[in-house]
C-alpha cells in the first residue's frame, strides 16, 4: 500500500510542477514594469572600454569597472558609474589630449549632463595642466564643466587653489572664484 501512496504523490508533484512551467509566461511588458518599480538597471556591464568614433577617427575612450543602465526610465534615463569612470580624449593627431577621471559618475541620457564625485581629476595633456575637485559637472553639449566645490589648479607655472570654477573640458577659458596661490602673470 505505501508503494501506492508514494506514486501518488510523485505523479501530484509532477504534474504541479508541469502545470507551473506552462502557466510562466514571457510578458516583456510585465518584466519591465518590474524592473522600473523595483528601481533595478536594465543593463549591467563590468570591465567596459568603450570607444566612441566620429566618421572612423576615434575621438574618445570610456574606461569602467561598472555600468548600471538605467535607460528604462521614462522621466530622466541615465547610466550610473558606481565605483569610478575614465574618460580619455583624443585630439592632436591622436595624442591623448584630455583624461578626466572619477570615483563615481552619472550620465543623464536626455540632457546630457554628467555628475561626477570623490577624486575627481582632469588632465590636459597638451598644455600639462591639472584639476583636482571633489565634484564636478559636465555639460556635453557645449563641454563645459563647473563647480562649487573647493579645487586645485596645477599647470607648469602655477598652483591655484579655490571654491568654485567654471571651464571649458580642456581646461581653457577657465573663471574661477575664492581663489589663492601663487600666480605668475606674464606680459605680452
């Protein structure tokens, strides 16, 4: 009789089990509902180099450890760099021209601005000159940066420290304000 039993309840899990795969089904619309109010990224890369070109010629390299996608979002889709980005420009002839760099970063889709945190330090290599801030934002559409934030200003002739500035990328039409240091000034 216990034989009888057993096979019972093997063929009631069985067909359980059958009847739950076929009830599953694969609503796209459903899955990303989900995603949307569980406030979870619709993409995740790790290790990403991304090369951006312009009619084949390379203008840009993005360097991250991690990439959140959040383009899912209706009202401001962005991307998410959570543990840090490195962005390098290419000009001169292909000469690295500018590298900003990050230990967090957010890139909104639909305005093209970017937030960056923690360590934040922009390169220009064509002149040697060197920022140093703790936040920073980029306009991508006019590659204007600006912040409030206190910084430093290295070039080979100068060390300018203050709380906020505005600048283009390469770090040229630069406005700073509360500024100190030791500015040498040469007359042309």
């Amino acid at each position: 009789m216990k034989l009888g039993t057993h096979k019972i309840y093997k063929s009631i899990a069985t067909i359980s089990l059958v009847a739950m795969l076929f009830s599953c089904t694969n609503n796209s619309d459903k899955v990303a509902a989900l995603f949307i109010t569980k406030n979870l990224p619709v993409g995740v890369a790790k290790d990403m180099h991304h090369v951006y070109k312009d009619s084949g010629r390379v203008t840009s390299k993005l360097i991250t450890p991690l990439l959140h996608d959040f383009s899912n979002r209706k009202e401001h889709p962005y991307n998410e760099f959570p543990i840090g980005l490195v962005l390098i420009s290419f000009n001169n002839g292909g000469k690295d021209s500018i590298t900003i760099k990050g230990d967090y970063g957010l890139t909104y889709a639909k305005t093209l601005i970017s937030e960056l945190k923690g360590n934040v330090v922009i390169l220009n290599h064509t002149d040697n000159s060197r920022l140093e801030t703790e936040q920073l934002f980029w306009d991508q559409n006019t590659d204007y940066m600006y912040s409030e934030k206190k910084f430093k200003l290295t070039s080979p002739d100068n060390v300018i420290y203050g709380v906020g500035f505005e600048s283009k990328k390469d770090l040229s039409k630069f406005s700073a304000k509360q500024t100190s240091g030791q500015i040498d000034l040469k007359e042309n």
